[in-house]
C-alpha cells in the first residue's frame, strides 16, 4: 500500500512538529501532562508515535524514506562528537567492571536465547514455523549476528551460512519489530531507574558522580550562545561528520584487500563503513574533549548532540511496521521467547551483582541495537552518559561475528 505522504520534506516536517509537541507538554506544568509523563516517558513516545504513522495509519514508509540514512550517517556521527566533548574520562573509569559485566551478560543472554527459543517453539508450537529446521536456525543465525553486533555481522553471517534473500527479509523484520520492542521497554525503564535500581538493591554513585562532574562543569562554563558560537558547534559536529566519512571511506576499501583474510578470523565488521563512521566520529570527540573545544558544551552542544539524538529515534521509529508481526508469528514467537531469555538472565545478573538498570539498559542495547540506539538508550538518563553507550558497542562490533557463530552452531544442535 503506498503511504500517503512520499515527499521526506513534508515526514522530517511532521516528525519535528510531533517531536516539539512532546517535548512541549512533557514540560507543561497541567496536572495531566504532569500525571502523564510519570509513567510515559518522552523518549518513548518520541520513538512510537512515529511507528504508528507507518501502521497502522499508514501515512509514511519507514522503508522509503531516506531518513534514517539520514539521521544515522550525518546527525548520529555529530551527536556522538558533540555528546562526547564535556565527558570525563576519569569518571567513566570510576564507573567499574560492572558496565562490561553487564555487557557481556547481554552477549551470552543472546547466544543462550536463541537455542532455548527454537527448542521451544519447535517443541511445543511447530505448526506456527512455516519453514524447515536447516532454514530456520541459519536464517535466525543473522538475527544473533545483529543482536549481538550489528549489520556488518549479520550480512556476515547471511553470507557464511549462504541465507536466500527472501528468508533474510523475513529475518530483518522479526530483529527490528522486536529489538525496538524491547527499546521500548528500556526507554520507560530509565523513566523509573531509581525505582528499579532499588529493588536492585545497586549502587548508582558512580553513575550519579559522573552525570553531576558534566552537570557541574557545563554550568560552570554556561554563557549565552552567539552565532557565532553556533558556528562553531556545527563546525565541529559536521566537520568531524565529514572527517568520518573520509576517513570510513578511505579504510573500508583499504582494508577489502583483505577482505577473505578478516572474514577467516571474523572480523567482518572491519570492512563495514558504518563501523569506521561510528568509531572515527566517537575517537574525535574523545579527543576534543581534551582541548578547548571541550568549552562549547557551556553554548549548548550537547543540547545540539540531543536534538539530533531525538531525530534519529523518530526515524528508528517510523521503520518499525508492526504489521508484520502478523504475518510471521512462528519467528516473532522465537524471536520474543529469545528477547526474553536475554532480558531474563541480565536481571538475574544484576541482582546478583547489583548493578545499576543504567548498566542493564546500556549493556542490552549495545547488544541488541548496537552503536545507533544505545547512545539512545544511555541518553535517556542523562545526554552525559551517551559515550558509554557508545563505547560498549563499538566494543559490540568486535564480538558480534565470534558470538553469532557460537549461537549458530548451538542452534543447529537444537533443530
């Protein structure tokens, strides 16, 4: 069915006037909004709302529109350079093993999911799969390489286990309905971290400390900004975008001479140009926080890097087609059994461990969404903390071809 509206001008038009409405009455001081964004936060609608306009109102296609392109290769890449210049390297070290813990928890939460989920279903509901055992667990193998990496790991994995094209759409639509499902329940969980943190029983000091030294700092150097000083935020935040993309497009086909060298070791995400985006712009801002760029955080530029953060999660959004889950119960079945068991065994670790939802929340998406939403997630409690989001999916990228095959094999055992 065509979508009424075509034209991205008039969608980015739509979306920015949705996305300033809730920011609009998330700020409104009426006791309904008041009552309304203390169980709804506003990151989350800024996420749905647009997925409802794909379905089921059926005004836009996430499909083909261009921006999540978009968003993803120009305003991501300058939200990460401008989100990361006020950070402060010592207190994300103060922040201890727990944030990789919880990381690898999610990691081995996916390679374990998977196989407990097809022995599941398989088991008890095989009338709901409409597709052979050799099919469905190669096929669901390129659901863990993006779970647990991203793109670049699960088009490895459609090429290693040799996936046809229609299986691996069907593939794509049970990973992004249900891994923006569940980004959905990470949103609102940062909504009540502090509550969850609790039955936790977590210490959330560290995080707390981190989240107050950037606080501190920026309004210790707050000034009005100035156009000219707006100049120089979109100088570094789309200068250094233009860096990446130079520099990704200079690597990427350096290092395709190797390109059977890197997959014989798993290294596929070495030759993936978003991977060298994402590590390029993060690597810069990194390193702008150590000289004087880091004061144009007292003009507002990680109020820039949020904006743009808030763009990217409405084009997120506007993809998801919960249509779809319809039409593949069988795979949504596994694939929300499989959600589950990741989620399930992060929480059993948590309280085992006590860390803090922050960790849990952050830990997951870099997993399962890898370096495009979990600064998003990490955003949600605090525009500061987003470079630890960062950090562990690029940390993702590296484990996500190795942990995809160990969960591929697994599966294979379990058909």
């Amino acid at each position: 069915m065509e979508p009424v509206l075509t034209n991205d001008a008039v969608v980015l038009g739509l979306l920015m006037t949705i996305l300033a409405l809730i920011m609009w009455t998330s700020r409104s001081i009426k006791p309904f909004w008041k009552k309304f964004y203390t169980y709804i936060p506003a990151l989350l609608l800024c996420y749905f709302l647009p997925a409802l306009l794909n379905w089921p109102l059926g005004w836009v296609s996430g499909e083909d529109s261009n921006l999540y392109f978009v968003a993803s290769r120009y305003l991501l890449p300058a939200s990460l350079i401008l989100l990361c210049l006020s950070i402060d390297f010592k207190a994300i070290l103060n922040l201890g093993p727990k944030a990789l813990i919880m990381f690898l928890t999610g990691t081995l939460g996916v390679i374990l999911g998977g196989p407990v989920a097809i022995l599941t279903i398989t088991t008890f509901f095989p009338d709901l799969l409409n597709v052979s055992p050799d099919e469905l667990w190669k096929g669901l193998a390129t659901v863990a390489g993006s779970w647990i990496g991203g793109g670049a790991n699960q088009t490895a994995m459609k090429e290693v286990f040799e996936v046809g094209d229609n299986l691996f759409g069907s593939m794509l639509v049970v990973d992004i309905i249900v891994a923006n499902i569940w980004m959905g329940f990470l949103l609102y969980g940062a909504n009540i971290n502090q509550r969850i943190d609790k039955w936790l029983k977590a210490d959330s000091s560290a995080i707390e400390d981190l989240k107050k030294r950037v606080e501190d700092y920026r309004s210790s150097i707050a000034k009005m900004p100035t156009t000219y000083s707006l100049f120089l935020i979109a100088a570094v935040g789309f200068g250094g975008t233009g860096l990446a993309h130079f520099g990704a497009d200079l690597i990427t086909p350096a290092l395709s001479v190797y390109e059977e060298s890197l997959k014989a070791i798993g290294m596929h995400s070495l030759l993936s140009n978003f991977f060298w985006l994402v590590v390029i712009s993060t690597s810069f801002g990194l390193i702008l926080s150590f000289t004087r760029a880091r004061s144009l955080e007292g003009v507002g530029a990680s109020q820039w890097g949020s904006l743009f953060i808030y763009v990217l999660v409405a084009t997120i959004g506007m993809k998801m087609n919960l249509k779809e889950v319809f039409s593949h119960l069988g795979l949504f079945a596994i694939g929300l059994l499989w959600m589950l068991i990741h989620a399930g065994i992060m929480i059993l670790v948590a309280k085992l461990i006590k860390a803090p939802f922050f960790f849990l929340a952050v830990g997951s998406q870099a997993n399962i969404g890898g370096a495009a939403s979990a600064p998003v997630v990490a955003s949600a409690f605090s525009p500061s903390l987003a470079p630890v989001g960062v950090l562990l999916a690029v940390l993702g990228y590296a484990l996500g071809t190795y942990g995809a095959l160990i969960c591929a094999w697994l599966m294979q055992a379990s058909v």
